[in-house]
C-alpha cells in the first residue's frame, strides 16, 4: 500500500472589513427579495475584482441572474445576506451561451480564473424547488437546470463559511482547478433531482469541517476527462445522504489517485422527498429512508483508482456501508478497461439498514487488486433465507454501479468478493441482528484473499464461496 503524500496549502485568508469593499447596496443593489440585480451586482463583482477588493453583500435578499467571477473575484456575504438565483430557467442557458459555454449552465460560474475565494456567513439559494426547475432525473432528458455553482479550470479557490441551499441541480462542482480551499460550510439540497452536495474533478483540494446534507450524493469524486483528480484530502465532515455518502465515480476517466478521506460522521438526510428506497425497492429490506452507500468506489469508464485512504467513518442509516466496482461501460476513448488498486479502509463502523452486503466486485479479465479493510464494526439488520437469495450473481459488467446494482441482495451478510486478488481482511467484527442464513463472506474468482480475526456474531466467519478462490485465515 502506498502512503499518501501531505499536500500543502496556502494560508487561508481572512475576510477584508466591509469598509475596503465594494457594498452592492451602495451602488443601487436592492434586497427585497423581487428586484432583478443582476446587472447591478455583476458591475460590482468586476470593480472589487479589478480593484482586487472585496464585493460585500450585507443582509437582504438580493436576487439575480447568473453571475461571471473573473480572477481576483473575492465576495464576502455578511449575516443575514442572501444571494438568490432568479426562477427563469431561460436565462441560464442564454447566459452560459453568451460566456462561451456548452452544457448545464451554473448561477455562480468562473473560467481559468485565479484567486476565487467566497466567504461570510450568508447563503447563496438556487431556488432549485420553484417550479420552473421541476424537470425530473437528468437522465429522463428536458431543460438542462444550472448548478449552483461551477468553477472550471481555475487556480486558488477558496470557500468557507458560507451556507448554500436549494440548488436546482448539483450545489457545486470544481472542475480541473489546481489548489481548492472548502471550509465550514453548510449545503441544503433538498429541493431537486440530482442534488450532489459537492463534486470535485480537480487537483490539490483540501475539504474540512462541512455539513452536508442531500438527495443525491454528499461528496462525490468524478473524472470527466482524461485528467486524474488527484491528491485530495478530506476530514471531520458530516454527511447525510439518501444515495451515497463518500462516493468516487460514476464519471471515471481519467480516475483516482492520493486520496485520502477520514474523521466523517455519515447519518441519515432530514429530508426524502424524491428516492424511498423503502417504497420502490421492497426487496431490498428496508423501512424507512436510508442512504444506498456509505463509502462507493466506483470506476467503469476506463480510467484508474490508485492509493486511496479512508479511515475512522461512523455511519448511520446506510444500507451498504462499504460498496467497490471496477465495470466496462466502454466510455473511454481508447477503449481501456478500469484499473481499481491499492484501497485501504479502516476504522470503520456502522450501524446499516435492509439486507443488502457489501460488495467488491471486478470483472473477469480485470480483476480488483490490493484492497486492505481493517478494524471494522458492522451492527446489519440481516434476516435473509434461503429463498431470498441466489449464489448465481449476473456480471452486470456495463451496468451502473450501485449497490443494488445486481438485483439481489448477494449471497453473503458481510462481504460478497468476485473477480479480485490480494485482498485483506483484519479484525472484522459484523453483527446481525437479525438471524441470516447466509455466510459472513462469499468469494467467487478470488485469488490471495487473507482473513485474519474475522468474526461474524461473536463467533470465526464463515467465508464460503467457489472452487476457483484461495484464502487463507488467520487466529480469531
């Protein structure tokens, strides 16, 4: 296993008083919650970023249009301050359009831009639950809905503080920026499909100390080009989610690699307004709102996962609290097949809903590689018999990946194991709490698998599986 290397940031900066800043109210912004400010307030933003001051939002609600941040563009929203993207999914698009632009616009945007940093103790709100945003699932097609906030090819950027909410799309989504700075901020994102709470596709990136609360996924790392989004570290966050909790993929071209993600408390979202997996997915056990994973590493378009951390993770409400896939969806260029190595998971617990196991799944000409899962406590709710469950798993190779993925629950309560090779298991303590006929481990084209002090309800693990795997166990 590697060791991931520190990254180093620069100094995070604090706020210039309101005096040394451009007052959007000062030059004519009203915050009424009706007056259309988007010209006003886009003036403002380009002389503090050309006077390389700060564009200062006090308390109000100030609505507008989309917003271009150009380099040296610093916003300070004071308490009581909200910054309100305008209910016309038209003018979105023809803004993105008129920046040059293709694809799902944004509310707040900047292009190769340096020296972004918004901060303060306001909220930015995408108005994502009006109902001019109220198109469905992306993958169902209609009017693409602007992101909340979209940072591409941009250098420094720095967010803390702030509070953002109601997105009609993803919150925020930096893209194939270098040095990334997000601290202490909240995220709200109830009101929509597809609302990610943060999506990171970028270099030197450090997160901390946010609260993140979704629909869709809470931290999710995508690879949309051929470039790796690498060398990240993320830490004492809390994350609530009804679809994944820490998520690497779907996107996953380019990969993963030096990663290193730790100290996060995973609970059930406060809202579920769109999913109830309990109500359209019987089968899968559950009875009240839950997340699909609490940890998913997913990669099926060709790129690479290499070195990645994740430690000391206490999760509640989840239904699969550990979820790994290496698929072919033949979405790369050069039709490459994923390589998925070199993972560590440790110190890990979790109390976890329905009967759906873990999983760590390749495909058969490319196995998984050097997965190494240590100190684990899992409290499942189990429950399956006999006729709940096939040892016949369908490959599903180009499929999306989730945990419910293979239409079945899988024929093991911890662990299903398929199409793998050097994988370690340390100190395994799963319970179930409810009686399940199922082995705590099923391997399937496993090569090299070490089980050492594995318990399944106080008692050595049962590990089961095919005469094609090897292992070996250790003293419990």
């Amino acid at each position: 296993m590697k060791r991931i290397l520190p990254i180093l940031f620069c100094l995070y900066t604090t706020a210039i008083p309101a005096t040394e800043a451009v007052n959007i109210v000062t030059v004519g912004a009203k915050g009424d919650g009706k007056t259309d400010n988007t010209q006003i307030i886009q003036r403002a933003i380009d002389e503090a970023s050309a006077r390389q001051e700060q564009g200062f939002i006090p308390a109000g609600t100030f609505v507008t249009g989309p917003l271009l941040l150009k380099s040296n563009t610093s916003l300070y929203l004071d308490k009581g301050a909200i910054l309100q993207g305008i209910a016309d999914i038209e003018i979105y698009q023809k803004m993105f359009t008129a920046w040059g632009m293709s694809g799902i616009p944004a509310f707040l945007f900047a292009l190769n831009a340096d020296n972004i940093a918004i901060s303060g103790e306001g909220v930015i709100d995408g108005q994502g639950q009006h109902q001019v945003f109220q198109h469905g699932n992306d993958a169902d097609g209609g009017p693409l809905r602007p992101r909340l906030l979209y940072i591409k090819s941009s250098r420094n950027i720095k967010i803390s503080g702030i509070t953002f909410q109601n997105p009609a799309y993803w919150t925020q989504f930096y893209q194939d920026c270098d040095g990334v700075v997000i601290r202490d901020i909240k995220v709200h994102a109830h009101s929509n499909w597809n609302n990610d709470g943060i999506d990171i596709d970028s270099r030197n990136v450090q997160i901390s100390g946010c609260e993140i609360d979704c629909d869709d996924d809470a931290i999710c790392f995508k690879s949309e080009s051929e470039e790796i989004c690498r060398d990240i570290i993320v830490q004492n966050c809390t994350l609530r989610s009804n679809c994944n909790a820490i998520k690497f993929g779907t996107a996953s071209q380019g990969g993963f690699q030096n990663i290193k993600v730790s100290d996060c408390r995973i609970l059930p979202a406060s809202e579920d307004n769109i999913r109830k997996w309990y109500k359209h997915y019987p089968w899968i056990g559950v009875n009240e709102k839950s997340g699909l994973a609490g940890i998913a590493i997913e990669s099926v378009d060709g790129g690479i996962i290499d070195n990645l951390s994740i430690s000391q993770i206490k999760m509640d409400g989840i239904q699969t609290p550990i979820f790994i896939r290496l698929g072919d969806r033949k979405r790369n260029k050069q039709g490459k097949i994923s390589i998925l190595r070199n993972i560590s998971i440790d110190h890990i617990k979790a109390n976890a809903t329905g009967r759906l196991s873990c999983s760590i799944t390749g495909i058969p000409e490319q196995p998984i590689e050097e997965i190494h899962i240590s100190h684990i406590s899992f409290n499942l709710q189990g429950g399956a018999s006999q006729a709940d469950y096939s040892v016949q798993v369908k490959e599903a190779r180009d499929a999306y990946p989730e945990n419910k993925m293979f239409d079945s629950i899988l024929p093991a309560h911890g662990f299903y194991i398929r199409h793998a090779q050097h994988v370690y298991f340390d100190k395994i303590s799963i319970k179930t709490r409810n009686k399940d006929i199922r082995p705590c481990f099923w391997l399937e084209d496993v090569k090299d698998a070490v089980f050492y002090s594995c318990l399944s309800n106080g008692q050595k693990a049962i590990i089961k599986g095919c005469s094609d795997s090897s292992f070996s166990t250790g003293s419990n």
